[in-house]
C-alpha cells in the first residue's frame, strides 16, 4: 500500500495501510527489495556487520512486522497485491500464474507506468508480457551466484529508471534450507548488502526503497 500511494495507484480492497513516514519523503519511485528470509530478529543480529542496510535503516525507518507466511510465494504475492494470503489464496507457483488478483507491477503498467521484476524464472514468467521489464533467473545455479545476476540485473534496469521495482534475493534462505550455520548466513547476508550499496548508488535519488 505504501508502494502504490506513492505510485499514485489504487491497489483493490489491501490488507495493509500505507506507513505514514515514508509518504512524507517525497519519493517519486519505488524500489521493493525481497531478501528471502531475512526477519526481523535476524537482520538485528546480521546490522553491525551489515554497512549498507545499517545505514539505510538510520536514515530511513526500521520496522518490526509480523510474517504473513512461512513459505516463500504467498509471503511474495502478499507483499506485491497487499493482501494476506487468505484473501489472495496464492500458496504456490502455480496458483501465482492461474491468479486473478492484481499485483502492483501489473497495475502500475495498466496505468502506462514503466516497470522491473527481477527473480527467479517461475516467479519471473507470471509478469511476462504484462510488464516492461522481466528477468528470470534460473535457481539451479548456486546462491551467490544468483544474487550476483540479480545484483547486477537490477542495476541495469534502474538505468532505464523504471517507477516500480521488484527485486528478489535468495542467499540467505538457501543458507537456512542448506544447514550452513551462522557463518553460511552471515556470508551470504554480506555478499546481498553489497549488492544493496550497488543497487542504491545505481537508483535515483526520489526512489523509496522497501526491503
């Protein structure tokens, strides 16, 4: 909701409500980063080593949300329609492509505003042809080296300055689903912070990021 107020979208009956703060900046664009698995609590334990997104978190606002999910795709559909996955009833890929709900990204390119997603092929084929702007990345490849295309992915369509951004990560949950430890989670959480400072310097100056 946040995302389309500033967009000047209407999104159909959300769950959610705009943050009062963050429409207060005055950003024109919006950049949403998906870092897949990184809550609350363990992105106040990963801050001290984390420079970039420590900083965006002290010049911007932090806030302590509750998970609509547990599993990945009704967790995304949640954060790009804003609704719970009760009312969107998204709870796999399939169900994502077979859906009538409207995400953000196909509203927003309704409207004749220009559009990014960038994540892995299935998600990425659900907004073929409906939006500008679609990389699909294949999850068959390593974790870093996913983040890495979806890095760099992302920096150049923020060159074609797009007014909506979706972007996705997947290091840190891969850490979790592969029993790497702190040590595989910290690594890959420092690897997607500096793809967050790449991203950032590469955005324009009015772009709202959400992560």
């Amino acid at each position: 909701p946040t995302a389309a107020h500033i967009l000047g979208l209407q999104l159909p009956k959300p769950d959610g409500h705009p943050i009062d703060l963050a429409l207060a900046w005055g950003c024109k664009n919006v950049a949403i980063i998906i870092i897949d698995s990184l809550g609350y609590d363990l992105l106040r334990w990963l801050l001290p080593t984390l420079e970039n997104m420590r900083d965006l978190s002290t010049v911007g606002q932090l806030l302590r949300i509750s998970a609509v999910s547990n599993h990945t795709t009704p967790a995304i559909a949640s954060i790009l329609s804003g609704l719970l996955p009760e009312h969107h009833g998204i709870f796999d890929k399939a169900g994502a492509k077979e859906s009538r709900i409207l995400s953000l990204p196909e509203i927003a390119a309704m409207s004749g505003q220009s559009c990014a997603v960038i994540m892995e092929q299935n998600g990425a084929d659900v907004y073929q042809g409906l939006i500008d702007m679609v990389y699909g990345i294949s999850d068959r490849i390593p974790p870093q080296d996913f983040d890495r295309e979806a890095c760099r992915m992302t920096c150049l369509a923020l060159l074609k300055r797009p007014r909506l951004l979706v972007s996705y990560f997947i290091g840190i949950d891969k850490s979790v689903h592969l029993g790497l430890g702190r040590e595989g989670i910290t690594k890959a959480a420092l690897f997607i912070d500096c793809c967050i400072g790449e991203i950032v310097k590469t955005a324009n100056e009015d772009t709202l990021f959400i992560i």
